[in-house]
C-alpha cells in the first residue's frame, strides 16, 4: 500500500509516527502517475506506449496492463490496438480529477464503517462523515491538469 498521509504530527506525550493515517493501494498511486503523463502528451497526435509509461513512471508493465485495462474500462482512457496502437486520455485533463481516479480503482474516497454504537459513536461518525467530505472536495479539486503541469511551483498536501 502506498500511503497519503492526512494530519500527522506528534500528541503530547506520543511518539511521532511516520505511518500514514490514511492509505492509498498503490494501484491508485501508479494509476495517478500513469494519467498524469498521459495528460502531459494528451493533444497530441501520438498514442502512449505501455513500456515508455512503465518506464518513465516506474510502474511495472505488467501491473500496468491492468491498471491501464481498468481505466479503459471506466472511460478514463481510450486505446488503440495494433502496431500504431496505444493509450492516451479520454477527454481533456481539466476535466479527470483526483477524485475520479480513485472512485474508479477503490471505489471511496473515505471508506467509513457504519458502527455507531456507545455514548459518543453517533458524534464520532459525524466527524468521520466531515473529513470524507473534506478530502472528496479536495481530490475533485485537483486535476490531472494539475498534477501534469510542467511548473514545479504548486505541490499538494493533504
């Protein structure tokens, strides 16, 4: 699993951990990088290939097949067959966001579980409910647009 770490930060008395709070499979992590170089090349005349998004974004071909397979299958991205075939965006980066790639692949932003039991559940499911809420507004708000611009400037934190 790869982790997106969401808060953070030591508590009085505890030792800081560095194991993220909130993860995310790797199978979303490789499928964002593969889409964010596919938004890099998308308006032009060239189709990507397998092995050049494996190797440009350290994603094993293998995996990437079916990640690549997936994202057809959910109208993400188009693909062509043969000699002159390969992988290229849907529709324009602008409008693929965050939140798109990771409904496809995991199916929730924010999987909660529905347990409101004891004295505080009910309030503890509401905050939980509050930063699904968050974190859904946030990944529509980032784009592949985004995520492939060439300027280094803007990083994202959660």
């Amino acid at each position: 699993m790869a982790g997106l770490a969401v808060g953070g930060g030591a508590r009085h008395g505890a030792p800081h951990r560095s194991v993220p709070l909130v993860k995310l499979s790797v199978k979303v992590d490789y499928a964002c990088r593969v889409l964010a170089q596919l938004a890099r090349v998308h308006g032009r005349d060239e189709l990507a290939h397998i092995e050049e998004l494996a190797k440009i974004e350290a994603v094993p071909a293998t995996y990437l097949v079916q990640i690549l397979g997936e994202l057809r299958n959910g109208g993400l991205v188009t693909s062509r067959r043969g000699k002159q075939g390969g992988y290229a965006l849907a529709r324009p980066s602008s409008e693929i966001s965050l939140f798109d790639v990771i409904t496809l692949i995991e199916g929730d932003v924010l999987e909660l579980g529905s347990a409101v039991e004891g004295q505080s559940g009910k309030r503890v499911a509401q905050a939980w409910r509050e930063v699904r809420g968050v974190l859904e507004a946030k990944c529509r708000e980032i784009t592949l647009e985004k995520l492939a611009a060439k300027s280094g400037g803007e990083m994202y934190y959660i």
